[in-house]
C-alpha cells in the first residue's frame, strides 16, 4: 500500500540544510498497525504527514497504492484523502463552530454522501462511539478524551482505508489512552491500516509492527 | 451542503458578535449611501425622457454677441418657431412658451399667488406627452384667454368643482377660461408649470412680440425621426439672415441660434433665464464616485478584518482539506460568507433607508418621495449589489484564507505575515484618504459659504423688506403707497427700484461716449427711484445721487457703477455721454445720457457672478424697463410689530391682493441653497465615510490588541509605562493616517479648486484647511484606537501571562 524509497526531507536554514529524515526506505502493506516511535524531534510527524501527503519529500519516491504521489495535483490528492485516508491528531483539531454531529458529517458533504445516508452513517458512528449524548455539544464542552474519541470517529466514518494518528493520546491521561488503543487494534481487525506516532512504550505495545526513528534515520524496523 | 454551510456561516456570526456586526454594519452604511446616491443619479439622468418624443424634441437658444462679447440664452423671439416649422420640412412641429412672473390668480373670493404660469401654444400636447385628464388636446389652447390647470391647481381653485367652462382672473386684469386640466408635471421635468395660459393671449395683445429681435420668448421643436439636428443648426443662420440680417448689422449685434436636445438640458444647460434650476452634471460625477467609494471602504473593512481574523479560520480550512476538500469548494465557501454578509447588510440598509430618506430629503431639498420597491429594477438591482459587494468584499480573504496548507495548521506555525499586515495598512491608507478629502472638501465648502454670507456686498441687506409687483400700479399710486410707508414709525426709508439684488434686471444696448457706432456694448440696466441708494446704504465714489429738484434727472441723467466706468476705460466719469438706440424713433435715432455720479460695486447677484458694469437710471419712460419692487428698510428691533402696520396700510392700500412681500438678505441667500445643500451633502457622507473607516479601524485595532496582549504585558513586566504602551499602540495607526493625509491634501485641493471657480468670488484653499483636516482625522484615530489601546495598556499583566 505504501512504498517509501530513498525518502529524506530538510529544510533549508541558511545555507545549510537541516535534515529531519533521512533515506528513509520503508514499505507498509494494507491491514499493518504501524507504530513510529522515537524521541522528540525525531522526525515522526514529519514522517507522518509525508504519508499522509500534507507535506513533501525533498528527496525520494512515494507510492500511495498505485500514485506517484510526487506527480499528484492538489485536486487528486483531495480526491485519496476522501476516498481513502483519515488523520487523527495530537490536539484532536475538532472544527469549533459545529456540533459534534456535525463534525462527523463534514467529512461526508465532501464525499457527497446522500442526506439520508449520511444522516444513519453519523448515527451508526455515535452508537459506536457512545456518544449519541453528545451529539449536540460543541467541542468546547468536551472533555480531552471524549475529543479525542469524536476525532477519532470524524477518521474513520468515510471508511478509510488508512488511519494516520500523531500522537493521539499524547494530551490524554493513561486511562484514556487506553480506551483508544483498544478502538485503534478493533479497527485494526477489522482491516484498517493503521499508523501512529508515539513515544509510550505502552501504546506501542498495541501495534503488530515499531518502527524506530533516531535523528531522522530510520534505525530499526521490526 | 448549501445548508450546512449557511448554518455554519450563520453561527459563525452568532459566535463573533463584534466582528460581525462591524462588517455587518460597515456594509450596510456603505450600501445605504450607494442605494440612495444610486436612486439621486438615476432620477438626475431620467429627466424629461418620459416624453414618448424625448429623442426629437430640441431648445431653440441664441447665441447674441455685440461688442466682442459673446451672451447666451435659451430664448427666441415669438416668429422664429413657427419660421423654422414653415422653412424647414425636417421640422415637424414647434412650441413657445412664455415665463409669467409671479400672478394673482383669483376665483370667486380665494386669490391666491401663483408661481408656476406658462403661456405655451396648443402644439405642446402634441410635442410633449402632458396627457389632459379634460378637455380636448387638439384645441384646448388655440384660443386667446383659455387655460389648461394641472390637477393639483385645479383642486386648489375648484375642490371637487368641474373646472371647465370656469373663469380665472390673472392679475385683476385678463380673465382666463378653462379649458382643461392635465396631469401633474413630473418632477423629473425641467421645466415644470401649474397653470398652462394659451400663447395666443399674447400673440394677440402683446405686438410687440412680433418683432423678431424681441427674444424673450422659449421655442421647442419636434423634428423628424432619425434627423441630425446639427445639420438643422447649420442651416439656422440664413434664416436669420433672412428675416432680419439687416437691422442687426445696423446695430452691429450678431444673432445666432442652436438648437439643444431636451435631454440634455437638465444636467448640461446653465445659461441665464432657464426655465427653473437645472441639475448638474459635475455633481452626478461626483455623487456617483462618492458612491463607489463609501461603497469600496466598506468592502475593505471587510477584508482588513477577515484576513486579520484568518488565523481564527486557519484550522477549520486546514481540517477541511484533510477531508478532502478542494480550494475552490473552500473558495466558494467563503465568497458565500461575503455574500451572506453583503445580504444581512442590505436588508440593515433597507431599515436605515426607510429612516433616514426623510432626512436626505431635507438635506437636498429634494424628496426621494418614490417608493423604491415600485421601481421595476429595484430588486435585481439589490440583488447585483449584494453580489457585487459580497464578491468585492470576499474574493481577496477567500483566495487568502484558502491558501492555508493543512501541514502548516498542524505545525501551529501560522503568524499572520508580514505582508499581510502591510496590505492591511495599504488598504487603511486608502480607506482614510478618501475620508480624509471629504473632510477637507466639507471645510472648504463650509468656508466657502462662510465667506459668501460675510462678504460685504456693497448694500446693506439686512432689515430690508421688499413689496414685488409694483408694476401692477401706476405710478402715482406706487409714489401714494411710498409715501404713506414712510411716515410709519420703525420704517427708516422707503425706495422703488426695477430690479433688487438677487432678482431682476435686464440688459440692453448702450454706446458710451469714445466707442464707435459699431461698438455697441450690452450692459445691465437698473431704474432706482431718488432714495434707492441711500436707503440701501450703496455708496457713492463721485458725482451725486439723483435729485428731484433737478428736472433733467428723471429725462437724460445716469449713475455707473466702477464696473462699468473702468469698462469704458473713464478716469472721470461724471459729465460723459452714454447713448442709446431710441425705441420709438424709426430710423435709429439716439438717445443721450449724461453720467452724474459713480457708485461703489455692489452685488446684484450673487458670487458666483463677477460684478458686471450696471447702468442706473431715474425714471426714465421711454425703457422698457419699469418699477417693480418697493424696498423698506425697518428699524432693527420690533420689526413684527412694524411688519403688522405695513401689512395694515397694505390692506387700506390695496384691499383686493394678500400682501405679499419678501426679506432681502433671505431672498439674496436663496441664490446660494444649491451650494448649501452640496455643503450638507458632502458634510454627511463625509461623516458617513469616516464612520464606516472607524468602524474598520475599530476592528482593527481591537484584533491588533488581541494578539500583542502577551507582549504588551512582557514590556509591562520589564517596566513599560502605561502612557507608553499607549503610544506604542497608537503609533503605527498614527502613522497611516498621516500618510492617508498626504494622500489626500492634493486630491481635494483638486477637486475643491474645481468647485470654487464656480465663484467669482471665494476664498483660498491655505494650509489651514489642511492643519484642521489632519487634527481632526487623528483625533477620530485616536478615540478610535484609543479606546482599545488604553484598555490593552491597563490590563494586569500577571492575567494576560496566566493564560499561556
Ligand atoms: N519548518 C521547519 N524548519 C526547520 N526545522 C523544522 C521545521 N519543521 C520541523 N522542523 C524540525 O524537524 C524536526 C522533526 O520534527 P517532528 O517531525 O515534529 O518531530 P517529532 O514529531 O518526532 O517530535 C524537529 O527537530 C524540528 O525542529
Ligand atoms: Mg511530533
């Protein structure tokens, strides 16, 4: 599902270049429930929004399934973002004027979901998520964990193919992390793809595949 | 989608009430103005083309020059019309009109004075589309002595009466008989009337008119369709020529006419002797560029504060993106806002319309009385502002906001750029120095007519009274009446005159002594009893008043003014000759005046015109000129109580007529009401323009605050002042609105130059003008941003770290 050659990324600071991956050669196919982990700083969400295309290798080949991903115009990324990826992130980035039902909905107007059947696959995603009490609350009103969890269900309720979470639990306290952990492995069963960034040894432990990062070098790959 | 975007837009409102309600009520103001400058233009440029023949309906004037100089008028003589209809095939039909001064109009016991009297041949049913409510347009005025009354005259007169059939006594001496009545005149008519009088009256009791240099008369023709009037025009002088080329190169006057398009008249023809006050094209210009531009500060509150409040955006279109969605959906997304907004904005300037065309109205003299929704493109017209605004006011912050790339969101490293704050600065720039000409346009206005009211005329015009109509009497009762008002106590002088400054006059043909016969000049003559001078305190620089003792004066003596001395080239005037064309004499005889005294310039109109040379007589019978006014200066103080024993000698006087009368100083300003409402005009769009720029400068200022709160309490911490923070707050706004004075300071010296010379007399444009205007807009800056920057500077700084 996702072929990285070669990928390195820097920024250019003055005239040195300061490097945040190097080479990076790393292949995931569908159904893996990835972990990155390493220090801060290390380069994981740089890595993260690489494969999530919200960002661009300096150097280096990415395959996304069958793209080129370095050839795709913004329209056809917009197009896999729909059609296959959900991104769950540190501070959950819920949108603050809409509802938490209406938060799940956004992703749907852009797929063009009916009305009818966008309005049973928000409450099918509440049920779920036992949240349907919660569904006329702003985020605010919100506690970090019942965020994180309404972020969570906003990745997956267009059925994607490939979850991305940076950090997803780095602002809960332990017990809610826990609880996410236990969503991402059943979401993982059932065949989604799975990549989150981490440095708890303990959310590690959920995944079926670590992968080290150290100073933008890719140093272990288990 | 469109749903729950309108939802998210509308709570988007709900949630940042300040900002929306300034961007809300920015527009709203702006569209305001543009919707009523909008209704003013197009009623300006809708004159007279109701007439189903507007297109092929054109004024007759002349052009007469004598002496080398050139005189305008939109006037003929009584034969000319009917020569052109009779010489030329293209000229389908013609009709004249004649202007009736001030007329007592009486029916049975209601006598009113009417205004709005015009003589007019029958043809005017057919030329202009005046349709008769009663009576038969193919002969309602072929007679002498009939009438046709608009419906509201009829009322007034008649009540619920047939008119028909009935009698109108015009000034105690012609009994009109109705013959129809029409629909009121439009307002948007150059010329409008209440009382149509057939011209054959005066065809037939008035000869004199027959003459074709008697140009006193107005003339339009109905020319064929698709027909070049300048080709008829070129054609115009061989009839001249024709009919009386002679007599002119006798007296060395050339006559030229032209024809001008109805159309037209109202905006571009300002010659003397128009039919009533035309409008101006330079103020539709300049209305309509204050239009835009109010419109254009608005929209540019608009931008400024939603790319200052982008950052608050950021997240929502980096997510949104993260969903899949494409630029130009968030595009439109956000121009839908715009437009949103642009909609709420102009059902608010719906409500401040409804309120405040009242008090438009009363500033402009003029009622905006249509109702707007009744206008056809009234509503596709607001729809195209609410389109127009909201893509003006949308497209940059949408293209703006759109661009922020999801990756950058997420990093958390979105500073509102430096470029974008300098945009903003660009756009506070233009924002003030638009503002800022107007307030500089409305001192110099203001000064301006300041200037006008405290100029000394040459006359003293306060506390005069003055009868009209004196012509109605003869002359011993004029002299009866005169006398009996001066014996009143509280009366100082009594004086019969021709002419009073601000009304009347007349120019004839004069040749003073040292010109050739050829050299005939066209000067203003004004006929003054013994006491007009000393009773209107105009002075003399040589020479003496007229006298009675001295018999000559009433026959052959003149008084100049230094206009018209210095014309004539005269060091000494007193003892020249001035001579005149003889009227009853048939083979151009002279008649001499000796000059016996010089007299200060005075006003006889107002400063708009240059003091023009002014030829004064005593009583003189052979000018045509005749008595028509009685001036009485009151003492100052209890002037009521004066004012009710002359009404009183009136009634013993004359018991038939209302006593009717006028103040001079109040009639002379009336010259300047057009000049007054520009005043206001620009005064309250002025104000407007600036409300609507602090409003954006409020936003502005709080957003600014808003983001330097934690480094506003770090400098407070290390020891900044509270006077200090201030200043560093306001400095930057300072700043803009000093430069948007430099901007400005020449566009309205421009413009406002342009408007004085309309002047003869006005003031300069100094610096002062410029000092004021720059004190006042940083005045308006300061309690604008002020405000914000005090609350800011005092805040506890312990509580604006805490939130970190
Ligand atoms: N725009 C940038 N310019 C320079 N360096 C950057 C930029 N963005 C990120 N970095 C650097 O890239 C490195 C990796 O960051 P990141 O991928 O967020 O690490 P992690 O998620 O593992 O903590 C950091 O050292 C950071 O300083
Ligand atoms: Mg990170």
């Amino acid at each position: 599902m996702i072929q990285l050659r070669n990928i390195t990324r820097y920024y250019a600071s003055g005239s040195l270049n300061t490097y945040v991956l190097r080479r990076i050669n790393l292949d995931i196919r569908e159904g893996e429930f990835v972990c990155v982990m390493g220090p801060s700083g290390a380069g994981k969400s740089t890595l993260l929004n690489i494969i999530g295309m919200l960002d661009d290798a300096s150097e280096g080949e990415y395959h996304f399934l069958d793209y080129n991903v370095h050839n795709l115009k913004e329209k056809q990324r917009s197009q896999l973002y729909k059609e296959y990826i959900g991104f769950v992130f540190q501070s959950y980035h819920l949108i603050d004027e809409l509802t938490v039902y209406e938060n799940l909905e956004t992703p749907l107007l852009y797929k063009k979901v009916k009305s009818s059947q966008r309005k049973s696959m928000v409450c099918d995603t509440l049920d779920r998520f036992q949240i349907v009490g919660k569904k006329d609350l702003f985020p605010s009103q919100l506690s970090g964990g019942q965020q994180q969890l309404v972020g969570i269900a906003r990745a997956i309720i267009a059925e994607p193919k490939l979850i991305l979470a940076d950090e997803p639990t780095g602002n809960l306290h332990s017990e809610e992390g826990k609880k996410i952990m236990e969503l991402f492995t059943r979401l993982n069963e059932e065949g989604v793809t799975i990549i989150q960034a981490t440095h708890s040894e303990q959310n590690a432990s959920y995944s079926k595949r670590i992968i080290y990062l150290k100073d933008g070098w890719l140093v272990d790959n288990l | 989608m469109l749903r729950n975007y309108l939802k998210f837009a509308l709570r988007n409102i709900k949630r940042n009430k300040g900002y929306s309600s300034i961007n809300i009520a920015g527009l709203a103001i702006g569209m305001a103005c543009c919707i009523l400058i909008t209704m003013w233009v197009l009623e300006e440029l809708s004159f007279d083309r109701y007439h189903e023949n507007a297109e092929r309906i054109y004024r007759v004037g002349h052009e007469l020059t004598i002496g080398g100089i050139s005189r305008t008028a939109p006037l003929v003589s009584l034969p000319m019309a009917p020569a052109m209809v009779s010489e030329y095939p293209e000229v389908v039909n013609a009709v004249r009109f004649s202007k009736s001064g001030r007329t007592s109009v009486r029916y049975g016991d209601k006598v009113f004075y009417e205004e709005g009297i015009l003589f007019a041949d029958n043809s005017v049913f057919d030329i202009f589309s005046f349709p008769l409510v009663e009576g038969d347009p193919g002969k309602a005025l072929t007679a002498p002595l009939t009438a046709v009354l608009c419906e509201t005259i009829a009322r007034k007169y008649f009540g619920d009466e047939n008119p028909i059939g009935k009698t109108l006594l015009c000034n105690d001496n012609r009994n009109f008989t109705i013959t129809g009545v029409v629909k009121d005149v439009p307002r948007n008519s150059h010329f409008t009337f209440d009382i149509l009088c057939s011209y054959e009256t005066l065809v037939k009791e008035e000869a004199w008119r027959s003459e074709w240099g008697n140009i006193v008369d107005y003339a339009y023709i109905l020319l064929e369709k698709n027909n070049d009037y300048r080709a008829l025009e070129a054609k115009l002088p061989a009839l001249i020529d024709k009919n009386f080329g002679e007599q002119l190169q006798q007296i060395g006057v050339s006559i030229k006419l032209f024809l001008q398009p109805l159309t037209s008249i109202h905006l571009n023809s300002h010659m003397m002797g128009e039919l009533a006050g035309n409008g101006n094209i330079d103020y539709v210009y300049l209305f309509s560029g204050i239009a835009v531009f109010i419109l254009l500060i608005a929209c540019v509150n608009f931008i400024n504060l939603a790319t200052a409040r982008a950052l608050g955006r950021a997240k929502e279109v980096g997510m949104r993106k993260t969903f899949g969605a494409v630029r130009s959906k968030l595009i439109r997304q956000f121009i839908g806002e715009s437009i949103l907004f642009s909609l709420l904005a102009v059902i608010l300037a719906l409500l401040l319309l409804e309120l405040f065309l009242p008090l438009f109205g009363s500033i402009t003299g003029r009622e905006l009385s249509v109702s707007f929704w009744q206008l056809p493109w009234f509503i596709p017209g607001l729809l195209v502002l609410v389109l127009l605004v909201g893509l003006a006011a949308g497209s940059y912050p949408a293209f703006y906001l759109s661009s922020f790339r999801p990756i950058k969101v997420l990093k958390g490293d979105l500073k509102s750029g430096r470029t974008n704050a300098r945009f903003r600065s660009v756009l506070v720039i233009f924002q003030f120095t638009f503002s800022i000409t107007l307030i500089a346009g409305t001192i110099i206005v203001y000064n301006q007519l300041n200037y006008v009211r405290s100029v000394d005329l040459g006359f003293q015009q306060e506390q005069v009274v003055v009868i009209p109509n004196m012509n109605r009497f003869r002359l011993s009762q004029q002299e009866s009446l005169k006398n009996e008002l001066s014996g009143l106590a509280g009366v100082v002088d009594v004086a019969l005159s021709s002419g009073v400054p601000g009304r009347g006059g007349s120019m004839q043909s004069f040749l003073p002594e040292g010109f050739s016969e050829d050299q005939s000049q066209l000067i203003a003559v004004m006929k003054i009893d013994e006491r007009y001078l000393p009773a209107m305190g105009i002075e003399l620089v040589s020479g003496r008043n007229f006298s009675k003792a001295i018999a000559t004066d009433s026959v052959e003596s003149v008084i100049i003014n230094e206009t018209a001395a210095a014309k004539f080239g005269w060091d000494e005037a007193i003892g020249k000759i001035i001579k005149q064309t003889n009227p009853e004499s048939e083979e151009g005889g002279y008649l001499s005046n000796t000059v016996i005294g010089v007299v200060k310039d005075f006003h006889l109109s107002s400063l708009h015109e240059p003091v023009e040379p002014l030829i004064i007589v005593n009583k003189y019978e052979p000018f045509l000129e005749t008595i028509r006014f009685l001036s009485i200066r009151l003492e100052p103080g209890n002037i009521r109580n004066t004012m009710d024993l002359i009404a009183n000698r009136w009634s013993n006087f004359n018991s038939n007529l209302p006593f009717d009368y006028f103040f001079l100083d109040e009639s002379f300003a009336k010259q300047y009401r057009h000049d007054e409402q520009l005043g206001n005009l620009v005064l309250s769009f002025s104000l407007l323009a600036v409300l609507i720029g602090c409003l954006g400068l409020l936003g502005l200022s709080s957003f600014t605050a808003e983001q330097r709160t934690r480094e506003i309490a770090v400098r407070k911490v290390l020891g900044a002042s509270i006077v200090g923070i201030v200043r560093l707050m306001l400095r930057e706004f300072i700043f803009l609105v000093l430069l948007a004075n430099v901007f400005a300071w020449p566009l309205a010296y421009l413009i406002m130059k342009r408007w004085l010379e309309s002047f003869a007399y006005h003031v300069d444009i100094g610096m002062g003008v410029f000092v004021l205007t720059a004190l006042i807009s940083m005045v308006i800056a300061v309690i604008t941003v002020g405000y914000q920057a005090v609350k800011t500077a005092i805040l506890n700084p312990v509580e604006a770290l805490r939130h970190e």
